[in-house]
C-alpha cells in the first residue's frame, strides 16, 4: 500500500518537470519584424512599328437591296486590291444598315444607309502608307493607329521589368542600410502598363488629296512602364 503514494508522488515530479519549460517558454519574449513598404518603377520605349488602319464605304438610297449591292461593290474592288499586298493583312471590318426616316416627324422611312468596313495592318509603313492612298479613291479612311508589335512590347516589358526590380533592391538596400540593418523581401508585386501615342484624327471626307493620302507614316514610340511594389523586414 506504501508503492501507491510513491508511483503519484512520480508522476506529480514528471508533469512539472514537463511543465516547467512550457512555462519559461511562455516567458520568453519575440521582438516583432521591422517592415517598410516601398516602391519603384521603370520605363522603356517601345518602337510603334506596327501600323492598323480602317477605311470605309456609305451609301445611301430609297433601295436598301441597291444600297447594299453598291457597297458590296466596292468594299470587294478594295479588298481585291489590298490582297495584291503581302506586306499588308486585310480583313473585313464592321457592315451595318439602318433606315433614314423622314423629317415631319410620322416616323416614315425614306431610304436606307449602309456603312461597311475593311481592316488593315502592317509593320512595312511604306506599304501601308501607299495602300492607303491608293484606297481613298473609293474609300475613306476612319482613322490609322500607330502601336508597338505585340513582341515589341513585350521585349520593352522585360528590359523595362528588369530595371524595376534592381531599382527596387537598390531602394531597400538603402533604406535598411541607413537603419543600420540588413534585409529580406516579404512581399513582391510586378505589374506594367503602358499609353498609345495620339491617334491621329478621324477623316470623314470621302476622299483626300493624294499629296496627302500618300504622305509617309512616322511610328514614333510608346512608352511601357513597370511598378514594383513590396514590403521588406530590417533583420540583424
């Protein structure tokens, strides 16, 4: 009867003897992570070497089937001839009709529009110039937009990713640095974005000038830019 006492007082010595780093444990104290948030960003210029262009046909009549064969007419001449260029690709754009209704208000149809479009795009500027011109004689032009190829800027989004990144490890270097600390990235965001130049101004007439409609394209550039953006923490 004497073993049972002895076997708990065991037991009891085991527990805190357990115990006991748990509780010092719980004592100790953790400094927390200094962190800085920061930033940094960087830009490329991208060449606007790829050139697209809309030109289109509008009719009107009392006869939408007549209308409609007029433009048909037309928009096929044109593509007929854009085909003929293998520096330029062509497709069909936006066809849309719509009734032209009277003035006196009774909501009577006098005739029928009919607009329809051809797309163009190119990276020889040269050829694209010169098709252009040479369309206007039966169509007009809506509007020439200049733009980087998609491998352009995707080319200008890497270089320019890469300065982001150095500029952002050199920022956080100077900071921990002038806190006489060293440092880790916690956190890490990339993201890019970029802007078109002007698009140049819509023409509506139906026809321009050849001196004009042959005039050379200048691409010029866009600028691409990258934002980098983090949180660091200060370690010893």
């Amino acid at each position: 009867m004497r073993i049972v006492p002895l076997v708990l007082a065991l037991l009891s010595a085991s527990v805190l003897l357990v115990a006991t780093p748990a509780r010092a444990a719980e004592g100790e104290t953790h400094r927390e992570a200094t962190t800085v948030e920061l930033s940094a960003e960087a830009s490329k210029a991208a060449v606007n070497d790829l050139a697209t262009a809309v030109l289109y046909v509008e009719r009107n009549g009392p006869n939408a089937a007549a209308v409609a064969r007029e433009v048909n007419r037309e928009i096929a001449a044109a593509l007929e001839v854009a085909r003929t260029r293998s520096d330029v690709k062509v497709q069909s754009g936006n066809t849309s009709t719509w009734p032209v209704y009277a003035q006196d208000g009774k909501g009577r149809i006098t005739g029928w529009r009919m607009r329809s479009e051809i797309q163009l795009e190119s990276r020889n500027l040269s050829a694209m110039s010169e098709l252009v011109g040479e369309l206007q004689s039966t169509l007009a032009l809506g509007h020439i937009n200049m733009q980087p190829a998609p491998e352009t800027r995707r080319t200008a989004i890497d270089e320019a990713t890469v300065d982001a990144l150095r500029a952002f490890e050199q920022r956080a270097e100077l900071i921990a640095g002038a806190l006489g600390r060293k440092h880790r990235i916690a956190h890490l965001s990339v993201g890019h974005s970029g802007f078109q130049p002007p698009m140049p101004r819509m023409r509506a007439a139906a026809a321009m000038s050849a001196e004009v409609a042959s005039a050379p394209l200048e691409g010029g550039e866009s600028q691409v830019s990258v934002h980098v953006s983090g949180r660091i923490e200060l370690v010893d």
